[in-house]
C-alpha cells in the first residue's frame, strides 16, 4: 500500500479490513460486543468483539506493516502482549532463555509461569555471545527473550546475531521493542520471530491509555496468536484502540523530540558533580554506542544516572517541580524514578547489581519541555 512508513503513519485508515462508506477521517469505532450475523456483507463474517473487531483490526494490520509482520494481535496491555507470547509458545517444562536485564512485570511474569507450570527460566548476558550460544547448545531452548535497548540498564543488543544463534538451535526468538519502537528498529527484518511491544508508552504518546500489541514473522505463527488470544481474552477494546491510533501519526516527530532533548541532559549531567555515572546509548561512554547507531535510527529518550548517593537522588526527586515522579514512559511530559523502588521492585539486590542497578539509580524519561527548563529544574532540586 505505502513504501514509506512516514506516509503509513499519517493514513491508518487505509489499514481497515473494509472501506468506511462515509470515508471518514478516522476509521470508525465499532464500540459493540457483537455484531448480527445476518446480511453482513464482505469476505469476513464479524460476531463477537474478542473474537474480532473491525476498529482493532484496522491498527493490527498497521502494526503488521509496520512491522513487516505476517500478523498482529493488539493486548489489552503491555504485559497482556508478553503473556500471549508464552502462552502461545511455552508449554509445561518449556525453558526460557531471557536476557537478565528484563522489564520488571516480565521478570514477575516469568516467576508465576515457572511456579504454575513449572517453566525452567535462564537468565543470562545476551552481550556474551560464547554463554549465549552454550546455553542455548545445551538446553533446549523452546523461547528466547530480550529487550533493546534493555530496561533500565540500557544495554544494546545485537538483535542479528542472537536471531543466528536462535535458528541454529531451534529456539523462537522474540524481542520486546517498546523502547526504540517500529519507528527505530524492525526485530523481524533484523531475525526475530516476533516483535511484541507496550503500546501505552511512545506509540501512544499521551499516557491516557495502557495497551499493547505482538507481531509475528509467519502466518502459522499469527495464527496461534490469534488462537490463544481469543481463548484466553488478551484482546483490546475498541476505544483503546481509537486511542492509540490518535497518537501513531505524531510517533516519529514525538521520537526525535525527545531524543533530542535526552541526549542533551545526559550530556549536561555527566559534567556534574552530584553524578556518578550516566548511562545513554548516544553517549561516548557507551561500550555499545556504534552498534546503537547501527541498529536503531532514533535513540530513545530513556537514559538512566547514578547519582553520589541515595539522599542525592532522593533529594533531586522530591525537590524536582517539572520531572513527576512516575513509572512509564513515551509521554510528553518528563519523568524520573529509582527502579529499585518502583519498575523493578521485584527484582533482588543481587539481581539489580548483575544488571548495573542501585538504589542511587534515577531512570529519567525524556519529554518534550525546553531543555533550559529541565536543566534548570535539575539545579534548583539539587540545591
């Protein structure tokens, strides 16, 4: 339909199962649990919302394209689109291979789904390719799991060889792209079997709404999305989706404003005294900072600092009058917490400190306010 992703974003319309005979600006909303099964017209026969709808599926083809996907199931959250995933691919005594540095509510996921159904979870360095390829000689690994860049620790993966080492051993491989975003990086082109991603951050963009969605390589791999989502009731509701939709055309724009502005603070607080270490991908300091460049056309807006000690942080956010104390990101306004606290809280101090995380880590979330603004704001909260 469109070459360019950039035209794509501006015209989800286009994307609906059927033309809208009002040729409205927006695909219409069809905010209903069922649909007659008399007198519909068309190659497809709608009944029953979590079964299908035509509003999500109009943004589950976008996402396939997007995505250059065969398929795509919309969640009705972030972590809703990282259960699917196991559902659809672990089955009792499966193993999982993750990378350690994960998400917080995937790390609890996994504990549930080892204790439920006894799933054999490693975790491991995905940056140490000879440990990376042993396990997955050894183990028979059914899934293997990584985000890029990692949350909170902001590791790059190198999506393309881990995807190599996936195929030689067999195992699915999916990556969690809700921090670069389609916008930057395609798993799926780079390997991947599947891209799943948290709506509600940076392709929302207006944190009004939590969402999620999960792409497949192949049809047969759709297909039991698609299966075990309508089983398990994983599907997002219409005014969700509508939701989402407002805020896709503005993602690229909304990406590189923030960017921008990150790279910007995180070069400023490295000069500071009160700050310890500055983690950024676009950063100098970055040991993988040349395969971020490579792999990703936009750097997020995340980054996280290591202030001198706890009080500091401690006192930076509590003084702080623009950046909200606040788990998430993607949203226009900034935004900082202690992921030890908060996002990933569930973690041990042990496992932190595997991933490079203290209780001196503040993650910040970049929005789109003057820098000069955010700057200032940082100083006056320090003194």
């Amino acid at each position: 339909m469109y070459k360019n992703i950039n035209t794509a974003l501006c015209h989800l319309k286009d994307f609906a199962p059927f033309k809208d005979p009002t040729n409205s600006s927006h695909f219409p909303i069809y905010n209903t649990a069922t649909f007659d099964l008399k007198n519909q017209s068309g190659d497809k026969i709608y009944d029953y919302t979590r079964s299908d709808n035509p509003t999500r599926e109009a943004l589950e083809n976008f996402f396939s394209f997007a995505e250059n996907g065969a398929g795509t199931v919309c969640t009705h959250t972030g972590i809703a689109s990282v259960a699917l995933l196991f559902e659809t691919t672990l089955k009792a005594n499966s193993t999982i291979l993750v990378e350690a540095d994960c998400y917080g509510g995937t790390f609890r996921l996994l504990k549930i789904f080892k204790e439920k159904y006894n799933i054999e979870v490693i975790f491991t360095d995905f940056s140490d390719f000879q440990m990376l390829e042993h396990i997955l000689k050894t183990s028979n690994v059914d899934l293997t799991l990584c985000e890029s860049p990692t949350n909170p620790g902001l590791k790059i993966i190198d999506l393309e060889k881990v995807a190599k080492l996936c195929k030689k051993y067999n195992s699915l491989f999916a990556v969690d792209n809700s921090l670069a975003t389609f916008i930057s990086q395609k798993p799926l082109d780079l390997g991947a079997d599947f891209s799943l991603f948290s709506t509600t951050k940076y392709i929302s963009g207006h944190g009004s709404v939590i969402a999620g969605a999960i792409v497949a390589k192949t049809k047969e791999n759709s297909d039991k999305l698609h299966y075990y989502s309508n089983a398990h009731g994983h599907n997002q509701n219409p005014l969700d989706v509508h939701l989402i939709s407002l805020g896709v055309p503005s993602l690229k724009i909304r990406a590189k404003a923030s960017s921008r502005n990150s790279i910007k603070l995180a070069k400023f607080l490295e000069k500071q005294d009160f700050i310890e270490k500055v983690t950024h991908p676009a950063l100098k300091s970055h040991k993988n900072r040349n395969l971020a460049k490579r792999q990703m056309k936009i750097i997020p807006g995340l980054f996280c600092a290591d202030f001198k000690s706890v009080e500091v942080a401690e006192k930076f956010i509590a003084n702080s009058k623009i950046f909200g104390e606040k788990c998430s990101f993607g949203s226009p306004d900034s935004r900082v917490e202690i992921p030890s606290k908060i996002s990933h809280a569930s973690f041990s101090k042990e496992e932190l400190k595997a991933i490079g995380i203290s209780d001196c880590t503040v993650r910040f979330a970049i929005g789109f306010e003057s820098f000069e603004d955010l700057k200032e704001d940082l100083l006056q909260a320090i003194r």
